[in-house]
C-alpha cells in the first residue's frame, strides 16, 4: 500500500482549506526564494579556492 495520486488529492484539499489559496501561493513563493538563495549560495561557494591550512610543525 503505496502513496496513491488520491491521497496526494486529498492533501492539497486539506492544506488549501486550512491555509487557502494565498497563503499556499505565499508559502511556495517563500520556499522558491529559499531555493534559489540556496543555489546561488552554492555556486558562490566554488568560485573561491579553499584556503590552505599550514602544518603546526613548521611553524615550531
């Protein structure tokens, strides 16, 4: 027994009548800019070269 195409049905009923359709659109408009500041994060993130970390012992 498996996740069916109407149980995926019945949860967007249930979440659009407790939310309703503005406050749903809101959410996912929210989680979009999350992804993408995300992934805009990630890519930022390769453009810098790692920084080296220096052996304690030649510092002795």
């Amino acid at each position: 027994m498996g996740i069916s195409i109407w149980h995926i049905l019945v949860v967007v009923i249930v979440v659009f009548l407790l939310f309703g359709k503005g406050r749903v659109s809101g959410m996912m408009e929210d989680l979009a800019k999350g992804i993408k500041s995300f992934k805009k994060g990630m890519a930022d993130d390769d453009d810098t070269p790692p920084k080296r970390i220096e052996d304690k012992q030649k510092d002795r």
